[in-house]
C-alpha cells in the first residue's frame, strides 16, 4: 500500500507518535504473581525462588516475573 503524506503532514504523524510513545513509557508495569509462569496459584509456591509466595506479596510481584506461554 503506497500512502503519500506531505512533509507537514508526516512531521505531525511522527510527533503524535512520539507523544503516544511517551505516554506508554509513562505507564507503570505490573508484575503480579497471579501472572508469572513460576507462580502456581494453586499452593501458592514460587518456581522461581523456590518458595511459598506470602499472600501479602503476591500483588507487588517481583523483578524476575515472567510471562507465561499463553497456550
């Protein structure tokens, strides 16, 4: 698909991209244990540090959260 812009035009597309980039890196990252795969949900047990997340910590996550595999 060809598209032409003018050089205006484009300039104005890039900045409302830049913009919407911004707002995005704004956006805080969560990393629930609910959604890591080295969470299981059904004893509580983290694979990863080879423990039992307390159920006080498991919304806040952890640094080495990682997303599961969805299928």
């Amino acid at each position: 698909m060809q598209v032409s812009l003018t050089p205006a035009s484009r300039d104005r597309k890039i900045d409302a991209l830049h913009e919407a980039i911004a707002v995005l890196n704004s956006l805080p990252v969560v990393t629930p244990c609910a959604q890591c795969e080295f969470f299981r949900a059904d004893d509580g047990y983290c694979e990863r540090w080879k423990t039992g997340v307390p159920p006080e910590h498991r919304a806040a996550g952890c640094g080495e959260w990682a997303e599961a595999i969805p299928f």
